[in-house]
C-alpha cells in the first residue's frame, strides 16, 4: 500500500526557514515522480515543486523559486521540501504526492497518491 506521511511543518517567522519532509513507504520512490503541492485557505491546490524519476529533474513554482529546493534521499525512501525565506503567502498546507512515470509535472490532478499534509504558517 502506497503511503506518503509528510512532516516538519510549524509556525515561523517572515524570513525564516523550515524543512518539510515525506516519508514514503508501500513504493520505491526512484522509480515515481513525487512533488509537493499546497493549498491555502480559499485558493485551489497548486503544484509547489516536483521532481522527475528517470533524471531527477527538478521544476519549481515562479513563486518559490530560488527560495524553495526538493531533493530526494532514495536510500531513506524520502523526498525533502526545503524552504528559505519564507513569505506569509506561503501559508498553506504543504501535501506530498507522487505518481508512477518518470516525468513530473505540476498539476495536481495528475498525481495519485496523496499524504496528509503538514500545515505552514508564516506569520510575525
């Protein structure tokens, strides 16, 4: 069974970072394409950054890009959210998703699996 558990949000300030992790277990994570995607309030589920399985591309949000960076560690069968300077419009809640292929893409219909979520607040 495929299962995603995404951790590591919390409360911080403008400016600040937090590092957002998803354990994936019932699948190898190298052989899916994984991202995250967030949800605030009121808006619909948007794609924040995803990452391919064939080369281990990597694309990003014109929001959170150079502030934002995915990694994977396949290892640990974990894929990693690392994000810097945070905005308050960043606030949402920060899902994992992966879905079998080797290309990734940022619509969230596409993707399968889905985690949790862990929620981000980014508030003085």
């Amino acid at each position: 069974q495929v299962q995603l558990v995404e951790s590591g949000g919390g409360l911080v300030q403008p400016g600040g970072s937090l590092r957002l992790s998803c354990a994936a277990s019932g699948f190898i994570l190298e052989y899916y394409a994984i991202g995250w995607f967030r949800q605030a309030p009121g808006k619909e589920r948007e794609g924040v950054s995803v990452s391919s399985s064939s080369d281990g591309s990597t694309s990003y949000a014109d929001s959170v890009k150079g502030r934002f960076t995915i990694s994977r560690d396949n290892a640990k069968n974990t894929v990693y959210l690392q994000m810097n300077n945070l905005k308050p419009e960043d606030t949402a809640v920060y899902y994992c998703a992966t879905v079998m292929g080797t290309t990734a893409n940022m619509i969230p219909q596409l993707y399968d699996y889905w985690g949790q979520g862990t929620q981000v607040t980014v508030s003085s």
